[in-house]
C-alpha cells in the first residue's frame, strides 16, 4: 500500500511517500480503505515539534474517512463496505477525558496517522460516515468539527440567541460559524480578509470585523454588542489574541480555550474573568460520543463542511505549503480514491 511517512530531508523534516505491505486486522479491529483525509494546523505544528521529528518515520494526519476493507474475529457491528470515519482518538470513546488518551492521538508521536491506503481501527472506535456527506467532506469532521462541537454545544450550552465571536476562517472557525448559525446564534466574525469575511457573511455571519483595520477588535465586538459582550469566544489564536478575547466576554460568558495560530508564551490576567462571572474551558477534540452527537446535527441540519480545496495523493507535501500559505477558506483535503 502507498504511505507517507515523516522523515529528516535537506528541508526539513516533510512527508515523503513510501510503501509497505497491506494490514490486516487482528481481533476486534476493523480494517478500513482510506478515501479521503484532511490537514489541521497540528499537522504543521508537527513537522517542527521535537517529541515528533526525534522519532520520524511515523504516518501523519489524524482526519479520514474511508470503507471497511475487512473485519476482524469478534467484530460483529461492522461489515465490508461500511463507509466509516477515523475518530480523532482512538481511546476516547465517551465519558471524561483521561490524560492518557493523548497517545492515541491519530498521527501524533504515539500513534500512526491516516495518510495511507489503509489503516486497522478498533471495532469500537470507528464512527458511521453520515450519509449526506462524501467522503471528502467526512474527512473534514474528526478534528476540526469535533472540536467546535465540543466547545460551543458540549461545553458551552449553545442556545438560540446567544452571540458567538469567532477568530478566523479556519476549519474549527467556519464548523463553529455554521453550528451557531444552525442553533439560532448570532456570529461576530474576524479576519484580515474582506474576501474571507464576505464568504463567513453568505454562511450566516452577523457581523465582520478585518483586524488589520480594526486592531482594537475587542472594542468593535463590544460596540456591536452595546457594551454586554458576547455570550461565546472561540479562542484560537493564543496569546497575541487572548488579552482582547478576555475583553469581549460578557457577564457569565464562555471562553473555549482551542488554539495556537500566534504561538505559545504566558496567558494575560485573566481578572477579569472572575469579575464578570465567566468561564474558561481548554478544548482538545472530543469523544467518539461527541462524534456521533454531531453527526447526528450535521445530518438533521444538512450542514455540509465548506472545503476549500481537493490535492491528490500524490501532491500531500503540496497540501501542507498551502496550508501553511494561510490563503485557505475552510478545510484542505487529500484525495486517496483516485
């Protein structure tokens, strides 16, 4: 079968495309046919992390979707030809989340990814492809989707008519824009893209804000809320972005701590937050739960992921430059079908 795998080249470490013998799964696994797969900014992040590039050779890519090939002894709730997603972690199936899940990340240092004609999955693990979806934009759902569904339904209790601030038009961004828009919420969106902030309009954004005009966005978002502050901040840039994010929330709002998009360093004083009542959850992913939860909404609300653009196989390095070229408009996608 054909792979990538992440190895040390003369730029880098990057994804180069290698071969290997074709699995077949053992008890209780399910062998799946990989069709599509998807590219989050963790994958970038990857290429530069010491945990990862100290042991290169591993498959990238956490996001797929897929058909089973074959089924393993003892597996009896899947069968040949089911369309299926790749969960984010193979470990967290439901309930809270335990500090060892982190290892079954797909694609991290610990675990293989999904950038191959096949991968073997626990039976237990796997989630049902919704219908509505091909499998081009089900390989968008495990990380991105997940991830905005856990932060504003699970963890923050979106209701209708809540306002919702999202920074960016991202996967995360443009999953969380549609879920809001879906339940009822009012979207305040930022962007240094009047294009990009124009495209969140037509998918039901309230209100756009181009922070490269508008450098004191916290300011614009609490003009636009006459002084309340919004009910929800998807945080995804990280501490060039948090002190103002701190500042946009209203009384008894909710912060979902998700991104890095401006690095890593210390967090401001978050004072504030004790003032006026709100809260801060960190987001990683979520659950195979929260997977079957979404799916479920995705499927009643026909929601369809916005992707941006379609590589194929053998053009993955060229996936991640555009990626990284932060030109995108929701997710990028690797072809494996063709």
């Amino acid at each position: 079968m054909r792979l990538y795998r992440l190895k040390h080249t003369e730029n880098g470490v990057r994804p180069v495309l290698d071969e290997a013998r074709d699995p077949s799964p053992v008890a209780d696994e399910v062998l799946v046919k990989i069709q599509a797969a998807s590219l989050n900014y963790r994958d970038l992040l990857l290429l530069g992390d010491p945990a990862m590039t100290a042991g290169a050779g591993r498959v990238p890519l956490s996001d797929a979707a897929g058909l089973v090939a074959a089924v393993g002894k003892g597996v009896a709730d899947w069968k040949e030809g089911d369309p299926v997603c790749i969960p984010f972690f193979r470990d967290w199936i439901g309930g809270i989340f335990r500090n060892d899940y982190m290892r079954s990340a797909f694609g991290g240092p610990n675990t293989e990814g999904v950038l191959q004609d096949y991968v073997s999955v626990p039976a237990g693990s796997l989630i049902a492809k919704p219908v509505h979806l091909s499998f081009e934009e089900a390989a968008t759902l495990p990380c991105a989707a997940v991830t905005a569904w856990q932060a504003l339904m699970v963890r923050g209790h979106l209701r209708e008519g809540d306002t919702v601030l999202v920074q960016g038009t991202g996967g995360v961004a443009l999953f969380a824009l549609q879920f809001a828009v879906a339940r009822g919420a009012q979207v305040i969106i930022i962007s240094s893209s009047d294009e990009k902030l124009s495209r969140a309009r037509k998918l039901g954004a309230s209100e756009l804000i181009n922070y490269v005009r508008t450098p004191d966005w916290d300011k614009a978002v609490n003009t636009l809320t006459h002084g309340d502050g919004v009910s929800h901040v998807l945080e995804l840039g990280g501490p060039e972005t948090y002190p103002r994010s701190i500042n946009s929330i209203g009384a008894g709002g909710h912060i979902a701590q998700i991104g890095v998009l401006t690095g890593f360093g210390p967090r401001p004083d978050i004072d504030r937050i004790r003032s006026t009542n709100a809260s801060i959850d960190g987001i990683t992913v979520g659950s195979g739960d929260h997977f079957r939860e979404m799916n479920a909404f995705l499927t009643q609300q026909e929601i369809h992921p916005v992707i941006d653009r379609v590589f194929p196989f053998e053009q993955a390095y060229e996936a991640y430059d555009y990626l990284k070229s932060a030109k995108h408009f929701g997710k990028i996608v690797i072809d494996l079908a063709s």
